[in-house]
C-alpha cells in the first residue's frame, strides 16, 4: 500500500504536517453612537363627527297620513267655531227677549201712569177711522201727556201711546206737532204747528218734535203719505 501523499515514514518516526498560518482576524472600527431622535409632540386633533344621517324620505302613504291629521284638525276648529257662532247666537237671542221684555214692562208702567194723570186712555174710530190715546213722560216738575189723531192708524210702539218728550225744566202749557206718516208707520216728518201751541221754548219743541219722529204706527199698505198731529200737554206738579 502507498502511504499518504505528505508523509514519510523515517523509522518509527512520523514525519510532521505543515502547520497552517494563523488567520488574522480583523475588528471592525467602533462607530460613533447616534443620539436617537425625539418625535415632536403633535398637537391633539378634535374628533370629526360623524355626519348625521339623513332623514328617510317619507313615503307616500305617511304623507297621505299628515294630510289626513291636518284635515281632521281642519273640521276640528271648524266644528268649534260653529258652537261658539251658535252660542253666541243663544245669548244674543235671550239678551234681545230680555230687554224686549224689559222695555215692554216700562210701557206698562207708562200706562199705568198715564192712566193716573190724565184718565184711561181711549181711542175712538169713526168712519175715517181716527184714534188718540195719552201718556206721560220725563218731565221732574210735573207730567207730560201726548194724544194722536190720525186716519185709520194706531201706535203700535211705548205702550199704544207716542213717545214722550223729556225735559229738566218746569214749565207748563201745550205743544200741536204736525205729522206725516208713509205706509209703513213711519213718522216722516214733524213740526211744531202754530195754531194750538203754546209753549215758546226751542228746546221744548225740539225735544217734542223728536218723540214726536220716534213714534211708530201701524203699517197700511197702500196709504200713501198720511198727516195727522201729536198733542204734548206739559202739567206742573202742585
């Protein structure tokens, strides 16, 4: 056998192997150290909300539903309107009776007085149909009486007797006031007419030719414009 290629055999003796050279081994350079960065603090951002989602567009069956509800309360207020309208219907209604018998009341009394001062008071009709009556009225120092004569005709308001004129002053004497009545009963026209009267006073005969207007005769159709006269007797109290 051959022996191995790098040995040789003297002997005993074992011929030596070439050592192999040491290796270097090379460190690296230390590096300089590097200061790590600080980060710089970053200013808080407020949170973004988030955006409101959108109402759901509403149907048309809800919208047929808001419409409903508006037409209901609609007839609501005006159901409400037309009690309170008949309401206040019922209260006219019983205020207007109440002073329609209220005033009905004074004509009475009115009557009553006439009755007193001057005698019941009569009407009369002939065969062109003339009435009178009497009253009396407003007069603090005595009493006024008022009589009619007119064709065919009848007063139908204060009690059946004309309107009584008011005054403050004492005073005592006769006032004849010409009238025109058309066919509705309306006293149209009054004066004070000469022939008869007395009573010089232009505040007496003012104030007697407007008891004299607010006087109401029966309705005639077809009478046309009527005159007739209304007599006011001023009385003094003894």
């Amino acid at each position: 056998d051959e022996e191995p290629e790098g040995l040789k055999q003297e002997g005993n003796e074992v011929a030596e192997q070439p050592q192999p050279e040491p290796q270097v081994v090379e460190r690296p350079s230390p590096q300089p150290k590097v200061q790590p960065k600080v980060p710089t603090p970053q200013p808080k951002q407020k949170p973004i909300a988030s955006p409101t989602p959108a109402q759901p567009i509403q149907t048309q069956q809800h919208e047929e539903s808001l419409r409903m509800q508006e037409e209901q309360k609609k007839q609501a207020l005006k159901a409400a309107e037309a009690r309170r309208a008949a309401e206040e219907e019922a209260r006219r209604q019983a205020e207007a009776e109440r002073l329609r018998k209220e005033q009905e009341e004074k004509k009475r009394l009115v009557g009553n007085s006439v009755a007193g001062a001057f005698g019941a008071g009569k009407g009369k009709n002939t065969s062109h149909g003339n009435g009178s009556g009497t009253g009396n009225q407003g007069n603090p120092s005595g009493a006024v009486g008022g009589s009619f004569s007119l064709s065919g005709r009848t007063i139908i308001s204060n009690g059946g007797v004309p309107a009584m004129p008011r005054t403050n002053k004492a005073i005592e004497g006769k006032l004849v006031i010409a009238i025109e009545v058309n066919s509705a009963g309306v006293v149209t026209s009054a004066s004070v007419r000469p022939a008869g009267s007395d009573i010089a006073d232009p505040a007496v005969r003012a104030e007697a030719i407007r008891a004299a207007k607010q006087t109401k005769f029966n309705a005639q159709e077809g009478a046309g414009e009527q005159r007739g006269v209304i007599i006011y007797k001023y009385v003094l109290a003894h």
